[in-house]
C-alpha cells in the first residue's frame, strides 16, 4: 500500500477534518520514532495515518473501533504488525503492547492533542512559536488539554526514549507538516 493509496482511503472514510489532521499528526510523530529507533519509517508512518480509519464508522463505540480498523487495514493490504499496533493502541480491548510499533502507535497518538493546544495558546496559534519548553509545562498542568492523556505519552519510557526527547520530537515532527495541519 502507497501513502497516497493510504490517505485517500482515509479521506474516503473520515469526513471530519480535525480527525484528518489528527492520523497526519500522528503520521509525523510515528515517522520521527522510527528513524529515532533505526525502524522502518514508511511502516510506521502508514501505521499513524491509518489509526483512526475506523472513528467514524463506529461511531464512537469504543468495542468496535480500531477492531474493524485493523480489519480494514489488513483488506487494504496493510502488514499484521500494522494491523495489530492499531488494535492494539484502544485498550477496550485488553490486546497487550507487545511489539514497538505498538507502543510507538500508544504513546504517539494522544500527544498531537497537547501539542495542537499547546500552539492554540500562542497569539499566533501557530506551532513555530510553540518551545520545547512550553510543552512540557503544559504537559505537566492536568487540566489543559485533559483529553490527552499524560501517562499513555509517557510511555515512550517503554522505547527506551525519555519523555523530554519525546516530546521534542514530537513538537519538532508536527511542526514540519504544520502547513498541512494548519497550525
Ligand atoms: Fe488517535
């Protein structure tokens, strides 16, 4: 499966553009891990833009999301490692973290969220005037941007990769597509 092949199916399948810009966020971020740890960056890319493939087919029923995701996936032709790091980052679904690129898909994914509210702050609210510095601040406040949850983030510990490099990297990531995610 190509990248385009892979975004034009989830344009197909998401109509919210929020959610569009929240699986290329997580792309970003997944690419950055990968070339971080020596692994495979077109695999992990794929594996954050499809993520969420399956949000608005299930409609927000948490039993089946990323269930009927990874089954997609697999239909488009998507690797099993692929499909099983998606099943595997709801955890409804009791389905353990075992390989890294399922750990990099569960930590990844609620990041964009602090770092999109974290530039939506700024007078500006654009993410080349978000520091380092700042995230972090913000990720140690509970109550900003609650919805991204703080200790799934800081899971990366389980990459060998320490929180504050994390994220850097993932402000630096999401910067670098800031135009496509209009930020
Ligand atoms: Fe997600």
């Amino acid at each position: 499966m190509t990248r385009k092949e892979a975004l034009d199916s989830v344009r197909e399948n998401v109509e919210n553009e929020n959610s569009v810009k929240h699986m290329l966020a997580t792309e970003a971020i997944m690419r950055a891990l990968a070339e971080r740890l020596g692994e495979d960056e077109d695999e992990w890319g794929l594996t954050g833009l499809l993520h969420d493939i399956d949000m608005e087919l299930t409609e927000g029923d948490m039993s089946s999301h990323s269930k009927l995701g990874a089954d997609l996936v697999r239909e488009m032709g998507a690797s099993e490692a692929v499909a099983h790091a998606i099943l595997a980052h709801n955890e409804a679904h009791g389905v353990p973290l075992e390989m890294k690129l399922d750990k990099a898909l569960f930590c990844a994914d609620p990041m964009t969220g602090l770092i999109t509210a974290a530039a939506l702050v700024r007078p500006d609210k654009k993410l080349a005037s978000v520091e380092a510095k700042s995230v972090r601040k913000r990720f140690k406040e509970k109550s900003f941007a609650a919805g991204a949850n703080r200790e799934q983030i800081a899971t990366c510990s389980e990459l060998g990769i320490e929180l504050d490099e994390f994220l850097k990297l993932g402000l630096k990531a999401m910067q670098g597509i800031a135009g496509e995610l209009g930020l």
